[in-house]
C-alpha cells in the first residue's frame, strides 16, 4: 500500500459457478483479521448474492442509490465479520447495464471512501458482459478464477482476450479454485497460460494460489457463513489465508494521472471524451 490511496481489485470469472463470491467474501474476512479496512462491492448488479453467501438480508442495496437517491452511508452494510459490504439488487432488470450517468452517481458516492478503508473488493458478474468489463477496468488488479474444468478454461480465455484486444488490459492475476491437487490446477493454469501466450501478445499472467476441493466450502454455503470463519483450519481456509497475504504485498499503481485517484475516475472521463 502506498499512502492512504486504496487498492481496488475485482475478483472474477469467464463462467459462473466457479466460486468467485464465496472467494470475495472470504477474502474479505481474512483481509479484515489481518486489521485491513474492507469495502466488498457486489458488481453482479442483476443476480447479486454476497449478502446471501454471509447470511444477511440488507434493507438497501445499490438500486437505491441509483434510482431512489439514496447516499452511499445508509446503503453501506456492516457485516458480522469486521468488514462492510456494498449490496446489490438480484431480478432487477434497470440494474444489468448501468448507464454514463449512473457510473458517475456510483463514482462520486465512492469517493466518501476513499480515506476510510484500505481494499475496496469488487466482485463482479461472470462472462463478458458490459457490466464485467466495466468494473474490470476500473480496478487496478484483476483476480481472474478459474476451475479445472473445461468450460471454465475456456470461458476464462475469452475474458482475457476480450480485455486484452478491446481494452488493452494486460495483466491478470490467477486462482484455481476446487482443485482436486495442486499438480491439477498448475496445469489447468498452464493451459491458459500457453493459450495466452500463442495468441495474446504482451499478456502476463501471475499463478497465485490455487484452493483445494474441500468439503467444509459446500457446508459453510449452506449455512450461510464464510468458511474461513466457521472452519479456520479447513484447507480452503488455510489457502484463503495465504491468498489475502499474498494480496497485502501488492502495490497501488503510484501512476495516476493528475487527481485521478480512486476507482474509475479515469475510465469514465475516457468514456466521456468518447461520446
């Protein structure tokens, strides 16, 4: 960390089912152990579920601040686990594109945060669509999750490669998430790398962990609370542990342009001076 400026990364998926949320949430357990001030942004606007991962039910969520004037104090949501969460709406329809103007509402609201907290989370939607690009490109670092499995590989390209061609966006930090061993998600990893590497130019691609199939996860989901917290020494939770200190030793880009210094600023005037 550098100065009081905070580090905004998404955490993210070609293909949902994956485990991105739970990682989200968890993440931001360990983070707050660890005495870290974190802000988890639920970025799925139309099918959100991070309140449900953590067993609350908000009275407010981002809709209200989009379309009822809501400020950004009363929808932020104290959770049980010493961070706050930023709710969104699930089936609402008005919330699956945001528009030039709301992105501006959410962008002066975020501002209220900006010395408050240290991570800002943003867990985003899966696949590529406008919303995922979107808060894609206003975080800083990008942890991409994948599985072993076939179709997630696939669709984890297809997030890289619309990035990289349409948005210029380079670097992608990878998590591995149900694998069966740590030799398996090495080279599912490597698949997407050499994937990458053949077809992508300039693409960097950091392995930082992988999470382990581990029971306790399905348990936890089921009773709605983060399994680092019901099972701290569950290997998941363990391998969560190690990915929040891994993430602490990341810096903030000290390269902002002029006062652009927090989240999207620069992403939206570039939109601005498009249109």
């Amino acid at each position: 960390m550098q100065g009081n400026l905070p580090l905004v990364f998404s955490v993210t998926s070609g293909k949902g089912g994956v485990g991105k949320t739970n990682i989200s949430a968890n993440l931001a357990v360990s983070l707050s152990k660890m005495g870290k001030r974190v802000v988890l942004l639920d970025a799925d606007l139309g099918l959100a579920n991070v309140d449900v991962v953590l067993g609350m039910a908000p009275e407010l969520n981002l809709f209200h601040l989009f379309h009822k004037g809501m400020n950004l104090q009363k929808v932020l949501c104290q959770t049980p686990y010493g961070f706050h969460i930023l709710p969104a709406s699930s089936g609402v329809a008005e919330m699956l594109s945001l528009s030039t103007g709301q992105k501006l509402v959410l962008l002066e609201a975020m501002d209220f945060l900006e010395d408050k907290i240290d991570y800002l989370i943003v867990d985003t939607g899966a696949g590529i669509g406008d919303n995922v690009l979107y808060f894609n490109l206003a975080a800083r670092e990008r942890l991409l999750v994948l599985t072993t499995e076939p179709t997630s590989l696939t669709d984890a390209y297809a997030l890289v490669k619309v990035m990289h061609l349409n948005h210029a966006v380079n670097r992608f930090r990878v998590v591995v998430n149900m694998a069966p061993s740590e030799k398996a998600a090495k080279q599912v990893f490597g698949k997407l790398y050499a994937a990458c590497d053949h077809f992508l130019d300039g693409i960097s691609l950091d392995f930082v962990d992988f999470i382990p199939h581990d029971a306790t996860v399905r348990q936890a989901v089921i009773k709605q609370v983060p399994f680092c917290h019901m099972a701290p020494q569950a290997p998941a939770s363990l391998k969560i542990t190690d990915i929040a200190r891994k993430i602490t030793s990341w810096d903030v880009d000290a390269h902002l342009d002029g006062n652009i210094k927090f989240f999207w600023k620069k992403l939206l005037f570039q939109e601005q001076s498009v249109a």
